[in-house]
C-alpha cells in the first residue's frame, strides 16, 4: 500500500539495535558518557562490539521507533532512511513492514556502507548509553524525499540525530516545504543535548521557521534557549513553536501552545527495565493523539503510556499491542 | 583462550533466531504445529518471514543455548557449529565469544549459503513453534571437529536436530570416540520428537552404544521405546545410558541413573513469557552441575533454576547472570 492518506511519516537514521547488558565499570573503561549518545566511526564499532557482551538485535533508530509505536496504536504512516541491502538492512525493512507503515527508500548496493546501528549498553539502573555506527544511514538525499508520500502525511517528523550531514539536512527541507505547501504540519524531536549543542543555531532557526511540533526533554529544550530554568525555557518555545512537548523523565511532561499548558503526569506505576526508546515512543503516543484530533492532554497522556510501555523491557519497539494499553487506559 | 580443561564442549546447529509474537489463528493459516520444529527452505523462510510480525534477533541454536547457560553459569565450554561469515554469523559468534566460550570452527565463505535462522513464534500461551532455515548449519563435517578440543572437555553435547545430515553425523560420530578414547563423556539431545521419529534406529543405537548422559521430554522418551508410558519408558533408558535427565515441563524432571532415581520439582513460581529454550536451559543447569561433581538431584535443581530464568522471558539465552541465581537459591 503507496496510497491514501498517511497520519505520520518519520525520517530518520535507519538503524539495528544490538543491546547488550552492562555493569556502569564498562561505560568507565570504555569512556562511555552514560545516558548520551555518541557517533563512532566503523573501527570503533568493531572494537567497542567486541568488548560488549552477548546482545539482541532489533530494529531502532529513533524515528524508527516512533513509527513503530504509531503503527501499534493503530496510526497509518510511512518511514525515510537509508539501509543497504544486507542482512541487517533486510530486518529493518521487514519490521517496519511487518507492522503496515509504507517504507519504500531505496536501498543501498550491497557494496556501499553497511547498515547502520546502534550498540546499546543498559546498566542495572536501566539507563541507556548508545553507540551509533551510522553506516548507509549516511546516504539519505533529497531524493530519497517522495514528495506524493509527504504531501499525504497529517506530520512529518524528523529526529534531530539526522541534523549532521547536508544531504539529510536538504531532504528534511524539502519535506518540510512539501509538508506545508500540502497544509501538512512538521515536527521535529531534539533528539540530545549533544545534537542540540551542535546545532543550535539551525536547530533554533527551524523551531522558529519551520516547525510546528517540537519535542525536547529538560536537557535539550534548556540547552537549545541556552538557560538553566525549565520555565523559561518554556516561555521562548511557546513563542516559536505552534505546540511544543516537553518531557520530564519522572516528572511526567508538559505541552505548551500559545497559552495553553498541560502537566501530564508521569506514568511511573510499572518496572523500569531499560529506558531506550522512551522519549520516541512519548513521540508516538503524542503525535497518535494530536493526528486522531485528540486534545493535547490527552495526546500527552498517550504518549506517556507509550513511553512507560516501552522502558517496562529490554529494546525500543513496543512488545504490547499499545493500541488495547489505550482501550484499557 | 584455546587450551585448558572445559567442562562441556557442544555441537549444533548455528542458528539466529528470529522471535516473534504470533496470535494463534496465524498458526492455523500458516499451517504451523505448535510446538514443534520444522526444516525449511530457503523460499518458505522467504515467504513466512515476510507474513510474520515484527521480529527481535538473537543468538540461538538450541546447544548454542545450552553452552550460553553453561558460561552463565559459571562453566567452561566451546562450541562448535557452523555459521556464514556474514553479519548475523558474526553476531552469533560474537556472542558466544562474548560470554568467554570457545568458537573456533571455521566460517563459511561469503558466496555460500547463509548463516541459518530459526524463526520463532511465540503464542499468547508462551508457547514457541519454530521454523528453521539450517542454510550454512548443514555444512558440519568431520573436519570441524578439534580433537584436542574434545578431548580436554569433560562431556561433549550434541544436540538430536543436528542428527540430519551425514557430514554432521560423522562429526558426532568422530567426536564421541574422541571423548571415550579421552576417558571423557558423551551426552545427546533427543531434542524433538519428530526427529526421534525419523531417526528412531540411529537414537536407539546412540543410546545404547555412545551416549552416556541423555536428555529427553517426555514425548520424546516414549518416541525412542515406542511405549506410551512415562515409566516403561524410563525403565527401557536407565539399561541404556549412565545418565538420563528426562523432563516433564511443569511436572519437573526424574533424572535416572541405574538404580539411582531422583525426582525434581519444576520452579513454577515465576510468570511465563516464552518456553523457547527450557530444554536446553534445563541441559545447561544439569551438565554445570554434573561437571562440578555435584550430585545428580542437584545437578538437576540447577537445571529446573535455569530452565525457570529462560521461560521468565522472551528469547532463549539468559538475560540473567545464572551463577548468582543459583548462588541465591
């Protein structure tokens, strides 16, 4: 299916997980910052995989993930990124597949960059620290943007881990203005703290320009106004962004638009496993709601049952149906 | 490390296994038997992989399994099996590297077949029905068998799946004079009761001549003596082997050895996810044990322990570090 109207298509850096459990003397040997994300070249990939122990593969990548959670609360929608044509590859196209969403960018050539992927490595305190060998991820281009698929998606979502290379950077514009050339809207997620240090002054001319659904954690939405108070913080995004979700680990989340604001709680009632995954699947659980024409505390309370879904087990992909979680919720 | 005493050596089928959630209805469609293991093809792997859900990779094999408890739970082990020097056999040997057993069998180059996956669906009852692609598996010969590796094992482990092809039967074959003539042991799988039923003669003279520790369920037992009694059957084995670990699922297991029998409680206090694997977690528990000197009821409480942490989750490698367990216990 290549046709009708889409909730949500994501672009992102296609990835594998290979999670791996991890006591925090690993993350010091290996000069890991805990809870961050860090890009590494393919030798570091090979040497620092050789050092971790057993893993499981899935399917990842944020935005990935994102889909992935919409496509289990029922939401229609597509994914845009690259892999190759290698084992690796062939098990991301088949997840996303496997679950109804549309994804139809070319593969790469068998003899280009490997699939990309992530190696993740959770401590006993079910924080997550990733590594990301990004391999054919790279390649994404605007040409790689289907401008019909764009057109018939309610949002478009980038994540910011693809604000590096130029060539995402361009296809993120295109769809951007084929979204809302097409009266779609476009929503981006900050991704890390990192990222948003990197990129601040684009990241801030999109949220100005170009987004109209920004998600952020405390860390990054502090980091891109450059000031240490969430409330103030709080204050510049509601000026830039038509609705804006910010979320607070533990302490639940806030949604700003103009002059609306929702507290939604945190959804803290079950066991955290592994807390991979959390902040794209609020993404999900928000953007269901908000395209189903849910209101923005209710499309908030999605996404934290979502996200508390998610970090109750190991991998970042949904293990329930979300869709009954929400029936029953 | 390739030299020093080990306690188990195993021989297997390498396989990755795909695991996937499945509602019972897509069994019927796809003509599947609970429960049970069946060879396919390169194209029916194509063709179920692309109906099935979402999927999460992992390590497998059903020795590879086996040895992966052992390591956890304290022993010393090698593996042998062939896998494709592709992306998901480099996953499968890192991950058995990763745990610190030996994997030196040579990899099948990049134009062969490629590395064997089991696809693996998990009904809401936790029951596994599995589907298995042998792809490079089916390559074992004679050759691949290190004789100073068996020989410095204290028991070497087959698995019955593998009592296929000759190439692999001449290996077993090869193997197990390399133990005796070392004064070590030889233990098998019976491992399905489809393949008893095939290979009914071959299991019946393995049995009576080369195995002198046997693991088998219940059905599998009955199959090899064609009776329909658990005791006529348990009386047939204790003439045959040294050792038989015969497991009843919920009802425990009764490990028999000459006039020695011991009965053992299955752990059923904890929820089950996903029985893939119980069989080879209970074999890794007994042989840790067993090879430790320990005595034969304990060996098999160790084996009901690590059996218990296997079905407790999806997948069938413990996500569990199974010494402490037992250490606990």
């Amino acid at each position: 299916m290549t046709d009708g109207l889409l909730d949500v298509v994501g672009i992102g850096n296609a990835l594998v997980d290979v999670l791996s459990h991890a006591e925090e003397d690993f993350l010091v040997k290996e000069d890991l910052v805990k809870g961050s994300m860090t890009l590494i070249e393919a030798d570091r990939a090979e040497s620092l995989y050789g050092a971790m122990g057993p893993g499981v593969e899935m399917s990842g990548g944020s935005a990935g993930n994102t889909m992935a959670g919409l496509a289990s609360l029922g939401s229609k929608g597509g994914y845009v990124g690259k892999v190759r044509d290698d084992q690796l590859g062939r098990v991301f196209a088949h997840d996303l597949k496997a679950m109804g969403l549309e994804f139809t960018t070319k593969m790469e050539a068998e003899d280009g960059e490997p699939t990309g992927r992530c190696l993740i490595l959770v401590t006993p305190d079910a924080e997550r620290t990733m590594n990301t060998y990004l391999g054919a991820a790279t390649m994404l281009t605007p040409d790689d943007i289907d401008e019909d698929q764009i057109a018939r998606a309610k949002v478009t979502y980038m994540e910011g881990y693809l604000w590096d290379r130029e060539g995402a950077k361009e296809a993120f514009r295109k769809a951007a203005r084929v979204a809302h050339d097409a009266g779609q809207k476009v929503s981006l997620s900050l991704s890390d703290s990192f990222c948003v240090d990197r990129w601040r002054d684009e990241f801030l001319d999109l949220a100005e320009h170009q987004v109209d659904i920004l998600f952020a954690n405390e860390d990054e939405i502090k980091s891109l106004y450059q000031v240490d108070d969430f409330d103030q913080a709080l204050q510049h995004v509601r000026g830039h962004c038509e609705v804006a979700a910010l979320t607070r680990s533990e302490k639940g989340a806030v949604i700003v638009s103009g002059d609306e604001v929702h507290i939604v709680d945190a959804d803290t009632a079950g066991r955290v496993v592994d807390t991979t995954g959390a902040g794209d699947l609020f993404a999900s659980g928000f953007l269901h709601g908000f395209t189903q024409g849910m209101d923005l505390h209710r499309s908030g309370q999605i996404g934290a049952l979502a996200a508390a879904e998610i970090i109750s087990h190991f991998g970042a992909r949904p293990e329930t149906v979300l869709s009954k979680l929400v029936m029953e919720s």
